[in-house]
C-alpha cells in the first residue's frame, strides 16, 4: 500500500478530537463563518479555511455592543482552535467602516456616570484585543471602510491590515470622552513612531488610508471606486504628487478646496466594488497557507511582542482609569454624541476647560450645561 500523507493521518489521528472551545458563537452582530482557504492561484484547497470574523452591525457603523464584544472574543478562539483553519480575516459588514469603535449609544445610555459597569465592560474589552493578539493563526484585518476609535485599537491589534483606499484611520477619544487607552497609545508608537503617533492618537484628525499606508501603520491598500467600468484612486486625496512646492509631503493628505469639489464629482459618479480587496486577502492567506504552520505561529508570535508587551503593561491601569472617567468626561462627551445632532455633537470644550480653571468640580449640572441642549441657555 503507498502511503500517502491522508492515509497516515487518517491512521494516527486520535479517533475523536476535543472541542478546546468554551462556547457556542451565537451573538447577534457577530458572524464566524469558515471559508475554503485557496492557493495563491485562486484553487481552492480541500479540507482548509480561512477563519472570516465579521461585525455586523452596519447601520451604526459596525460598532460594538457588550454582547458583540462577547461574540468577538469567542470567534477569536474559535478561529484559534480550528485545526483546519490556516489564517483569520477580521472585517465588517457593508463598505462605510470597518468599525467605529464602542457603541457610543449604549455609552451614553447605560454606562455613562456608571464606572463600575464600565469595568466590567472593559474586562470584556480588554480580553477582545488580548483574543485578537492571541490567535493561535495570523489575523488580516480586512478594512472595509473607516476604521475608527476603538474601531482603530482591535484593527491595530491584527497582524496585518489591506484597506480599501475610501477608508479612513483614526481616534475620536479626546474630541467624545475617552482617552484611545485600549490599544492605541500602545500600539501606534511601535507602529508609526512617537511623534506621528501622538499625532493620531491625540488630534482626532482621521488619517486617509493612503498616510496610513505610507506611514507604515497598514499593509496594503487596494481602490474601490469604480468609475465608469474602472477603478479609480480615492478621488478625495492627493495621489498624483509626493512633495508640494516647498518640499513638503503631501501624498495621502486630503485635498482642499477646488480639487476637493472635483474630486466630490468623481465620487458621486462612481459606485464602491470591494472586489480587488478581496482578491488581495485571499492573495495573502494565499501566502501564508504555503508555509510551515509552527514556524508561522512562532515568527508572528515573536513579531507580535512589542505590541503586547505595551498592551500587558498598561490594560489594567488603562481600565481602571475609563470606568472612573465615565463620572466626569466620558459621561458629558458620550451624551453629547449620542443626543446631539451631526453637526452639533461634541461638548463645549472652552466652556469647560474656563470652569476646571475656576476650580469647578464635575457636578451634575455641569455635565448638562456642556451638552448641546444647553447651547444658548448659557
Ligand atoms: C466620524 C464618525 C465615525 C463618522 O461620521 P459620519 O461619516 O458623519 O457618520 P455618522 O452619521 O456619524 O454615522 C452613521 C450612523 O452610525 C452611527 N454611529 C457611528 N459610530 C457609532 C458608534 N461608535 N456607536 C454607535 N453608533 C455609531 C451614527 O450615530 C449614525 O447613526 P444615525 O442613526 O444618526 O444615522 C462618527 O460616526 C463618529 O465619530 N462616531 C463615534 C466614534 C466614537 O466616538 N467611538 C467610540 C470611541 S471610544 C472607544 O471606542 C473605546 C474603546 C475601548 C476603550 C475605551 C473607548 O473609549
């Protein structure tokens, strides 16, 4: 009988495996789904995946709630333990975000001015990005549109990132409550350096996937619009020059002023086809799934260190301090997302930085005399 690497297993394997899992991934907002893994030449592979992980909540922008957070944390294990699954795409639904972060509704609704609740919300959140750095199988982070907040934080945590060019990078932290403490100000260092990372984790300011990608914080990125039958570059950035005439850069910066209006013209003429970016995460697992699966593991074990050494050092001070910062920032910056309106969403922050300096303490009324209700009674 020729003995063939099947037949062997199929000789040697233990009769029944063990499930390793803790629980059934039954979350709404959460999908895990296996996927045939595929050669690099688009053949399909019997009896391998890609573990695919997805948020699913695209009417708010693929944020997460507790309970996704939950499903995320399982899917992460899942993927993990499955034997036959080569590498784990981690994305969201629909092609406006990636995901923005924690659900800004249920911040507002349920744990602002509630601190307590809050940590055990962020043991839950910590364990998310501490799953996602753990997975026993490289995670491509499939950015789909913005990714955003704490959005940003599980999307850094990944080992690799491809991007659609329309998305955009960023924390919102400083500008709604919250300090982007969960991944970022660990993460962005070791990714882009000190100084852009305090750039991008203090300012607010989204970065184009573009400056993400020359900046060294994404893998690769891939155009999405189609115009009239053909991809176009994001027609929003500069992408045509590198330097403006006094040599600074200025590719991947966002254009102003009378190529920003053309560049609005192209987009409404264009539809979004998220297929090159497919092509180019299947390319990738491609990749990976023609290598030794130890050595993998350990080389991306090993590569993931300085991201989880920072991470291990700071997530439980980091938790400490957001639940205690949901009685004063978080709880008036949260509320003013949540109640005001698109163009009236953020607190008064003059008026707010004038009553610290008085020496004011964070009372209940001057948590409403911040939000936009209280715009004119002041
Ligand atoms: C800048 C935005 C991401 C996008 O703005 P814009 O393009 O103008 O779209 P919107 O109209 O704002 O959004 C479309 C609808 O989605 C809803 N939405 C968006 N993000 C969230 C969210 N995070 N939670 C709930 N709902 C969301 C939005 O309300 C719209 O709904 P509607 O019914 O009105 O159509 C902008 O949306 C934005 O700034 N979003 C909030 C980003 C944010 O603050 N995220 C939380 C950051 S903090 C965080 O994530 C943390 C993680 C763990 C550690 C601690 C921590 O703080």
């Amino acid at each position: 009988m020729t003995l063939t690497t099947a037949s062997i297993a199929r000789a040697t394997a233990p009769e029944a495996l063990h499930d390793h899992n803790l629980a059934e991934i039954v979350v709404p907002g959460v999908r895990y789904e296996k996927r045939p893994a595929r050669t690099p030449d688009g053949e399909i592979v019997p009896g391998l995946y890609n573990a695919w992980i997805t948020l699913d909540n695209p009417a708010q922008y693929n944020s997460y709630t507790t309970e996704m957070v939950k499903g995320v944390i399982l899917a992460f294990r899942a993927a993990s333990n499955a034997r036959d699954v080569v590498a784990t795409v981690f994305t969201g639904a629909g092609d406006r975000a990636f995901c923005t972060g924690g659900n800004t509704k249920e911040y507002a609704e349920y744990y602002a001015g509630n601190p307590q609740e809050y940590r055990q919300y962020m043991r839950l959140f910590n364990d998310m990005v501490s799953a996602i750095l753990g997975c026993d199988k490289p995670v491509v982070c499939r950015v789909n549109g913005m990714r955003i907040g704490g959005g940003q934080e599980i999307g850094m945590a990944c080992d690799f990132t491809i991007a659609q060019d329309l998305a955009r990078f960023g924390q919102a932290g400083p500008k709604h409550g919250s300090a982007p403490i969960g991944g970022a100000t660990d993460f962005l260092p070791v990714m882009v350096g000190a100084e852009m990372a305090m750039v991008s984790g203090s300012l607010c300011e989204p970065w184009t996937a573009h400056k993400a990608y020359r900046l060294g914080m994404i893998t690769d990125i891939v155009p999405a619009l189609k115009v009239d039958g053909r991809f176009v570059a994001n027609p929003l950035v500069i992408t045509d020059r590198y330097v403006d005439e006094y040599g600074r850069i200025v590719h991947g910066e966002p254009k102003t002023g009378v190529e920003l209006a053309a560049g609005k013209d192209v987009l409404k003429k264009g539809t979004v086809d998220l297929s090159l970016l497919d092509a180019k995460i299947e390319e990738l697992c491609g990749k990976i799934l023609l290598t030794f699966p130890d050595c993998f593991t350990k080389t991306i074990e090993e590569l993931r260190k300085p991201k989880i050494n920072a991470w291990n050092a700071n997530k439980e001070n980091s938790r400490a301090w957001l639940a205690l910062n949901m009685m004063t920032e978080a709880r008036a910056g949260f509320r003013a997302f949540n109640e005001g309106t698109k163009d009236d969403r953020e607190i008064d922050f003059i008026a707010l930085r004038q009553a610290l300096a008085a020496g004011a303490p964070w009372t209940p009324e001057l948590t409403e005399a911040l939000l936009p209700a209280a715009r004119g009674a002041k």
